[in-house]
C-alpha cells in the first residue's frame, strides 16, 4: 500500500479511516465482522477516544495487520 507524501497519519484515528478508506469498506461492514460498533469506530477514527486492547486486536485481526 503506497502511502501520498500529503497525507499526515500521525494519529491512531488518521490511520484506522486511511486503512478504511484504502480498502474501501464501511464502518457498518467493519462491525458486522468484528463486532466493534459503528459508533465506536467513528470515535476511534475522529481521535475523540482510544480503542481497547480487545477492539485493537478484533479490527487488526480484520484487516489482517499486526499492533
């Protein structure tokens, strides 16, 4: 995955919407697979809270990443 120079992943939250974006699914898919709620995800992916360990793993585990 190439990654533009303009971008700024300098967040969790930057990174999980760029990884979402890039792969082209839905916060809705994400939950129906993980079980992490679509609210949750939003909060993550706008830095207005921190994953827990458990959602961190479910959505590396998702995405097939390592933490």
């Amino acid at each position: 995955m190439s990654i533009e120079k303009n971008i700024e992943l300098d967040t969790l939250g930057k990174r999980l919407q760029f990884l979402r974006k890039s792969t082209s699914v839905t916060q809705k898919f994400i939950f129906e697979s993980t079980g992490v709620s679509q609210s949750n995800l939003s909060k993550y992916e706008r830095d207005i809270t921190q994953p827990t360990s458990d959602a961190i793993i479910s959505i590396c585990q998702f995405y097939k990443i390592s933490a």
